[in-house]
C-alpha cells in the first residue's frame, strides 16, 4: 500500500512539474532567440561602422571628401532599413513566445483542473487531516 502512494505521489510529482520544465525550456529558447539577434545586430552595426571609418580614411582630397558626404545618404537608409528589420524581427520573437507560454498555460489550467478533480475524489477520511480529525471527536 505505502509502495502504490509513494508511486502514485512520484506521478503526481512528475505531472505537475512537467508544466515548469515546459515553460523554462521555452524560456531558454526564447533567450537563445533574443541573445543570437542581439549578437547579429552588434555584429552588422559594427561591420557598418568599420567600414565608415575606413571609408573616412580614404578621404585625401575635395572629390574624395564629397564622394564620402554623398553616400552617407545610403548609410544613413542601410541603417533606417536595418533598424527597422530589427524591430521587426523582435516583435515577432515575441509575439511568438506570448503564443507558446499562453498555450502552455492552457495546458497547465488542464492538467490542474484533472489534478484537482483527482484530489476531490480521494475518500477524506484517509489523509492525514481526516486522522487527526476522527482522534479529536
């Protein structure tokens, strides 16, 4: 009899923790997500602006200084267009992680509400509570 409780609170144990791992895996992954972005952005904003700066040594002359003015226009749009690729790009991570962690809260409210209908179908007099309840009367 000890060895079906200690079973069956060891399933219990595992199905209500099973939710938790859930939402920390899908944490991780979305962390992984934002982290590789963010890595990527640095990563085309500093290559951008290396190249600027060795666009900018290359000015030896007028002609060379206006050719640099000019295509800062271009920079000045890359940049606009990136930042807005970004941002893009990051609302979506999110709006797809507030998809996964509000289907995984449905599935916590159902896997809850099985539990707790299992807890009210247990006869009271066998707890522990019920115990103390009956050496008090």
């Amino acid at each position: 009899m000890n060895e079906e409780l200690i079973q069956k609170a060891n399933e219990q144990w595992t199905q209500a923790a099973e939710p938790t791992r859930k939402l920390a895996a899908l944490m991780v992954d979305h962390l992984e997500k934002v982290a590789h972005l963010n890595l990527d952005t640095a990563r085309a904003y500093t290559d951008l602006a290396l190249e600027q700066a060795r666009g900018a040594l290359e000015i030896k002359d007028p002609k060379s200084f206006q050719e640099y003015v000019s295509n800062q226009g271009k920079v000045a749009n890359t940049v606009s267009r990136k930042i807005t690729e970004d941002a893009n790009t990051l609302a979506s991570l999110g709006k797809s992680f507030g998809e996964e962690v509000q289907k995984l809260t449905q599935e916590n409210v159902t896997v809850l509400s099985e539990f707790a209908k299992g807890q009210e179908s247990k006869p009271k007099g066998r707890t522990a509570e019920g115990a103390a309840a009956r050496k008090s009367a």
